[in-house]
C-alpha cells in the first residue's frame, strides 16, 4: 500500500461521506435525527465502497466507462 492510493482512499471516503449526507438531507425529512437514521446504513457501507474504488481498480473501471 503506497501513500497515494492511501490519500486517495481517504478522499474518496471523504467524498462519499458527505454525499451520503447530501443524500439524506435531500431525500428524508427535515428532522436531523431521522436524517441520521436514514444515514447510518449507508455510512457505515463507505469504507468497503472506499475500499473496491481505490484498491480494486473501480475508479479505473469508472473512468473507462463514463
């Protein structure tokens, strides 16, 4: 494990992260302890996401598809 695909894991879990909230924000209620709810399951799925972006080759696979 180098120290770029470190910095990059650790931006894309950043990136996600604050997509997800997004997510929430947009999508449920305007109560922030429902938004939380509603976000828990998918924050706690941003690491393995992270994970197969960054060390499998998916942002790789990404950028050939789009």
């Amino acid at each position: 494990m180098d120290a770029r695909s470190f910095l990059q894991f650790f931006v894309t879990v950043y990136v996600l992260i604050i997509a997800v909230l997004m997510i929430a924000a947009v999508v449920f209620p305007p109560d922030p302890f429902a938004q939380i709810v509603y976000a828990a399951p998918m924050l706690l799925l941003v690491p393995l996401i992270s994970y197969i972006l960054t060390y499998k080759n998916g942002i790789a696979y990404l950028r050939m598809r789009l």
